[in-house]
C-alpha cells in the first residue's frame, strides 16, 4: 500500500510539473503574441485631439522625462547651429535640400544612437503621438536606453583602446567597456571622462579606466605600460591629430604642421620626433607593480633619436598651445590638466567631430581622428565644440543639439542633381553604409515585432549576441577605423544573400520571427505589406511598391495553394486564421502567403536601401 502511495505521489507531481510548464508556455505565448498581434495590426485613425486623448496617449507612450532647462538648451543649440548653416550655404551658393519625413529622422536617430533600425513596436508608439514630437520624443527616449550606453560605450571603447584583445592577464576588455556604459548612463562629462583614463591608477579589475594603460603592455618594456603606444593613442583619440608618424622621424613631407608659436596660432612649423616623444614622456612614471597595479613613479623618460649616437632624457612637453599646460602636478595630471582646458580647442574639436559622425554615419573631414592645423575646420565643428564646451562636456547636450538640427533633419534626395559638393557643405543629408554590426543589428531587429534590448527575453538575447558576432566575423570587422567607406565585396554581398542569419531571420518562425507575426495577424495583403516594409526599411512602401506586391501576393496565392483548398475546403482568396490564433495551426491556408511574406523581408533585407543610412 505504501509503495503505491508513493507512485501515486511521484504521478501527481510529475503531473503537476508538467501543467506548470504548460502554463508558463502558454502564458508566453499569449503575451508575445498577443503583444505582435497588436503591434502588426494598423491602429485606428487619430479622433481629434482632446485633453483627455493627449493625457491618455502621453500615458500609454510613457514620455520619458527631461527638463524643460535642459530641452530649452539643446533647442537654442540647434537654432544657433542652423543660422551658421544657413549662413554657410548662402556663401557657398549651394541648393539645399527639403526636410525628411519623421520616420527616416528616427531611423537615424536609432541607428546612430543604437545602432539599429527602428523595430514596428516603436514605430506604433510613435504613431500614437502628435507628428510634431515624434523626432524629440525618440531622441530622449533613446538617450534613456540601456541599448545607446552599451552601444556607445563599444563605439568609446574601440576609440580609446583599439579593437585588440590586448594582454591576456592586465587588460580586461569587457569591464572597460561597462565602465564606459556606466558613465554614459550617468552622462559623466567627457572631461571628465578623459581626464579619468590618463590619470587611471591601481589594477584593472578594480579600477576599469586602468585598462586605458594596460592594454599597451603587449609592446614596448616587459610588463609595462608602453608610452610611446599611450602619446598615439592619445594624439588620436583625444587630441584629433596624427603624429604618430613623428616617432621614427622628422616631418619632411609637410604632412604635420604643428604651433611655431603656441600663443600665435597661425604660425605653423613642420613636426619633429621630439613633439612625439616630449608627449610620450608624460607617461613614462606610470608603471605597474604587481598587486598595487599602476602607479605614479620617478622613472623617467629617455629615447635615442635618428642619427644620434646615445639616448637622452626626455622632458615631457606638449606640441601645441604650451601656455594652458599646468604647472604643478604629477605628469599625468598636467597632461590631463592640457587636455581638458576649455581654452584647448583641437581637443573640443575633435571631440564634436566624433560625435557628429557616430550620429550621421560619416565624419566631416577626411578621416576622423586628423584635424590637422594648417587647415580651417568647418563652421559647424566650431559651433559644436563651443556647445560641447559652454555645456560643461556634456555628451546628451552635443547629441540633442544634432538631432535637433536642420542638417540631421534634411532629406537626402533633392529635387536638383546631388554632387559631391552638396554632401560636403551638408545642403543635402550624406549617404554612408552601415557598419557591420549596424547591417547584423538591424536584420535581427527588423526581423522582430518587439523591441530587443535588455528586457527581451533570455533566447531573443542570447540569438542577438551570437548573430552579431558570427554575422561581423564573416561580414568583415572594420576594427577601430571605423568611418572607412569602402565599396562592398562580393563575400559581404554574397553573406546577405545567402548567409544564415537573413536566411534564419526571414523564415517561418511563429513564436518570434516578424515573418510569422504579420502573416498570422494582418488583415490583409496590403497591411502584411506596410508591416514588412516598416520593419525593415523603417517607411511605407509608396504607391507603385505597394501596387506592385499586391499583384505579386495575388498571383501567387491561387498557384500555390489550390491543392490546399481541395482537401481542406479553405477559402484561399480569404485564408482561413490569418488576423487570428487559427492561423498559427492552419499552415495550408496561411502557407502561400507566408512565403510571399518571407521572400519580401529577403528583397527588401538586400536592397541597397536597407544598407544605407540616408
């Protein structure tokens, strides 16, 4: 008796186990597909507007809050942005562009800030809002998402310490890099930020912004930092200049110009390897000590220039503006003392470059990390560094004032022939080609409903991080130089065709994939278009597009399904399910449209448009 009792118990708790686990599926099940089905679905016309319909839409959408100082400021940025630009171009006699419709604005914004496209369940949002605070809307929602500090901070991290995985045992790369997000979460100022990487002292575990230094320990002295990678690293990530190329030799070819006279700007002289090296001097007391990690000694700097017979110690010294550099404090701290002084403009400069091209895909000079000084920045990185610097280095403030601007705002088709004349003076908004991890992002996330960030679920995460990673190590990581625009390759263009992640994105996936999402909840053939369009491209298709599928969908449904409405007597010109749960089991009736679905998400995943930030 007793041993029937206890098979009867383990029977109910076996049974009991598995009427949880279907709850719990079930339960995800509705609430994912419940959630896509409403986001798929077209939302109803607008009534007019009310105080109560304003007060329930701004509930539903949850505005993200900010303050009205702060929004008055990025607002005044921009105006005053746009009257140099306005000024610019009535000189320059160049055409300008009209203004872009709100969904490509946004689609900039978020693969700017986030490096993706916009998934439909922002776009449906977004809808829900007056038209003329969409734009601002999503620009502080994304400045509040844990997705734009963690993209940032990856952008930073390959800025300040390369792409490497440097030394095994000192550098921790993936700490420095949440560092860097925590700091852009808490919008620390970047000369702050700054002046924390050169100063960095104790281990790189406990201390991240260390790992600035130790990643050079790979070359140089055994066990060391390496001063002369440091003054690289900090001439072109910090200070926009490439006098790099000064450590083997003098300037002979006139390619670095340098300060004659720090307190007379306009006198230029060619750079000589002691610019280099009296830079590089500020680094040598930082060495590393076994568990203290790095710390601030007498050791001092010596070098052997070309042609000399001994090496000679080197005094650290700055190449330009000599007057703003402090005169007390270790090395370390004068140099960082140099390179935040607000006075310091190649620093503000250059600064206000990058963050213009991560929001705009392209930079405004040649390459991103050379100002050189015998040539006249353009007006708008004068007008950006002196926000960034009257702002006290506020990054948000910088990125609002661009996103709220005419030239982020302006449409990159025109009615007159574009050159690349109208591009360079920005009358019209530059074309520039997602960067890998933009191009593997974006597939991933038009082939979702919801957004994937950090509340998605632990699969959705897990697929994200694997997909990007195996799409940019077959795709071609661009390493640190990360504005190059090169053509595409047959490879890349051959892994967008063929490759396994549009492949598996694009299919027949009912619980997660779009795909399936549209065909089991739109209507009709024409809101399944509209969906798959604004989930990849982030617009509506236009007349002609929409006119052109619709006698695709047509023409394929009565080909391929009519064995399919013989043995199930399924009305296949009005499939059975679709728009409701049925369609998820009833795969004969749903199957020709499904495909159809599939085979436009392929084509419009491989237009040149979908790579393209434009």
């Amino acid at each position: 008796m007793a041993s029937k009792l206890r098979t009867l118990g383990r029977f109910v708790k076996r049974i009991s186990l598995f009427a949880v686990v279907l709850l719990l599926v079930v339960g995800y099940l509705t609430r994912e597909l419940g959630s896509a089905g409403s986001q798929v679905r077209r939302p109803p016309p607008a009534p007019a507007e009310t105080a109560e319909s304003t007060a329930s839409v701004e509930a539903e959408t949850e505005r993200p809050a900010t303050s009205p100082t702060a929004k008055s400021r990025r607002i005044a940025g921009a105006r005053r942005l746009d009257a140099v630009l306005e000024d610019h171009w009535r000189e320059a006699g160049v055409e300008v562009a009209g203004d872009a419709d709100w969904l490509t604005v946004c689609r900039r914004l978020s693969l700017g800030l986030v490096g993706s496209g916009l998934p439909l369940e922002e776009i449906r949002r977004l809808e829900a809002l007056p038209e003329d605070e969409r734009v601002e809307w999503q620009l502080k929602r994304l400045l509040a998402d844990p997705r734009y500090h963690d993209y940032w901070a990856e952008r930073f991290t390959r800025m300040f310490v390369g792409a490497d995985d440097g030394p095994f045992i000192t550098f921790r790369r993936r700490r420095f890099r949440f560092w860097l997000s925590d700091a852009i979460a808490a919008n620390r100022p970047l000369d702050r930020l700054i002046s924390d990487l050169v100063t960095a002292r104790g281990l790189p575990t406990d201390r991240p912004e260390v790992n600035f230094l130790t990643v050079t320990m790979d070359s140089g002295e055994e066990g060391q930092p390496d001063p002369i990678r440091l003054a690289a690293r900090v001439s072109r990530s910090m200070l926009g200049l490439r006098i790099d190329c000064l450590q083997c030799h003098d300037d002979f070819l006139g390619n670095v110009s340098l300060e004659a006279d720090d307190r007379q700007p306009g006198e230029l002289r060619h750079g000589t390897q002691q610019d280099f090296h009296r830079l590089a001097a500020f680094f040598a007391p930082a060495r590393f000590s076994g568990l203290q990690g790095i710390g601030e000694t007498d050791h001092a700097y010596q070098y052997q220039y070309l042609d000399a017979e001994e090496e000679v110690e080197v005094e650290p010294a700055v190449p330009l503006a000599r007057h703003l550099l402090p005169e007390s404090g270790t090395p370390r701290e004068r140099l960082a003392g140099w390179l935040t002084h607000p006075e310091n403009h190649q620093v503000s400069l250059h600064l206000a470059g990058r963050v213009w091209a991560l929001m705009v895909g392209r930079p405004l000079t040649e390459t991103i990390d050379n100002l050189p000084l015998d040539s006249s920045p353009h007006p708008v990185l004068r007008v950006l560094a002196d926000e960034l610097v009257d702002s006290g280095y506020d990054l948000r403030h910088l990125i609002g004032v661009i996103a709220l601007s005419r030239a982020f705002g302006l449409d990159s088709e025109a009615d007159f022939e574009i050159t690349d004349r109208h591009e360079a003076e920005l009358s019209v908004f530059p074309l520039s080609r997602l960067r890998p991890e933009q191009v593997a992002a974006s597939v991933i996330q038009a082939a979702r409903v919801k957004t994937v960030d950090r509340d998605s679920s632990l699969i959705v995460q897990l697929q994200r991080f694997g997909g990007v990673n195996d799409f940019v190590t077959r795709y071609g990581d661009i390493s640190e130089d990360e504005f190059q625009q090169e053509t595409i390759t047959i490879t890349q263009r051959l892994l967008m065709l063929n490759g396994k992640l549009v492949r598996e994105y694009g299919e027949r996936e009912p619980l997660l994939n779009a795909t399936s999402h549209i065909n089991l909840f739109a209507r009709d053939d024409g809101e399944a278009i509209d969906n798959v369009y604004l989930c990849v491209l982030n617009r509506y298709p236009d007349a002609d597009e929409r006119e052109t599928f619709l006698k695709r969908f047509a023409e394929a449904r009565p080909e391929r399904s009519s064995s399919a409405a013989d043995s199930d007597s399924v009305d296949v010109a009005q499939p059975a399910g679709l728009g409701s749960w049925g369609g998820l089991f009833n795969r004969a009736a749903s199957r020709p449209r499904e495909r159809m679905i599939e085979d436009l998400f392929w084509v419009l995943v491989n237009s040149s448009e979908f790579s393209w930030n434009h």
